[in-house]
C-alpha cells in the first residue's frame, strides 16, 4: 500500500484504539509499528521481544 494510504488506515486504527477497539495489526513496515502501543517480535514462531513502546531502533 502506498504511504498515503497506509497513514489513512493507521489513522483510523488510532481513532478506533482510542474508542477502546482492540485492533491487531501485522507488518513488515517499521513506518506502521512505530505508531503501535506494543509490539511482539516473531521469529521462527517463536515471540522473542515484547516491547511497549517500540522506536527504530529497537
């Protein structure tokens, strides 16, 4: 999805948050995570971070 778009869907997905929806999200883009109040990290199925407020450079 171009970024405009997915600044749009992220946007919505805040406004929802904040309604108190839960919304899961699952991507590859840093751009996507960095707005999220918590990441997991998988790998090899295995959650290997847990982290609240994740930045790049975690």
């Amino acid at each position: 999805m171009d970024s405009k778009t997915r600044d749009s869907v992220v946007r919505i997905f805040k406004e929802l948050s904040e309604k108190g929806q839960t919304i899961l999200v699952v991507t590859h883009d840093p751009e996507v995570a960095k707005e999220c109040s918590r990441v997991l990290r998988i790998t090899d199925g295995i959650i290997n971070d847990n982290l609240r407020h994740w930045t790049k450079n975690d």
